[in-house]
C-alpha cells in the first residue's frame, strides 16, 4: 500500500480540498466542485474517483432541482 503525500504548506495555508469536474447536459458540460475534508488534491481526487456513483448521483440531482450557484454545482463531501 502506498503513502499518500504529506500536504504541501500552500495546501495546508488553503485548508480542506476541493475537486472540479463536469457532467454531461444534454449537449453541454455543466461545471461541478466537490469540497472535501482531506488536506491534499491527491486525497481529494481519490475519494472523488472512488466514491463516483454517488458524487454523480447527487450532482445530476442538483441540477435537476436548479441548484446552481454562479454556473456551477457546489457539493459537499458524502
């Protein structure tokens, strides 16, 4: 099992992680941003990815119900 890295003083100074990614829309892309807990992008990425099914579920649920702020989705982690 590999070490996951120790964060960085520029993430530590940002606090808690958060991820984008983008979802399908018919024929557009609609923007997301998942904030995590984890003190690292690595961490942070990893749990996005592991954890997708439900990250995909609740964004596309948001945006069925309208919930965008600024042009994109904001969640928070599971």
């Amino acid at each position: 099992m590999r070490k996951l890295p120790q964060p960085t003083e520029q993430e530590l100074r940002e606090g808690p992680q958060a991820v984008s990614f983008q979802i399908a829309n018919g024929n557009t892309r609609q923007r997301c941003i998942l904030q995590t807990n984890f003190p690292t992008k690595v961490q942070a990425q990893r749990y996005l990815l592991t954890n997708w099914p439900a990250v995909e579920k609740m964004a596309r649920d948001a945006l069925a119900m309208g919930i965008v702020e600024d042009g994109q989705i904001k969640l928070m982690m599971v």
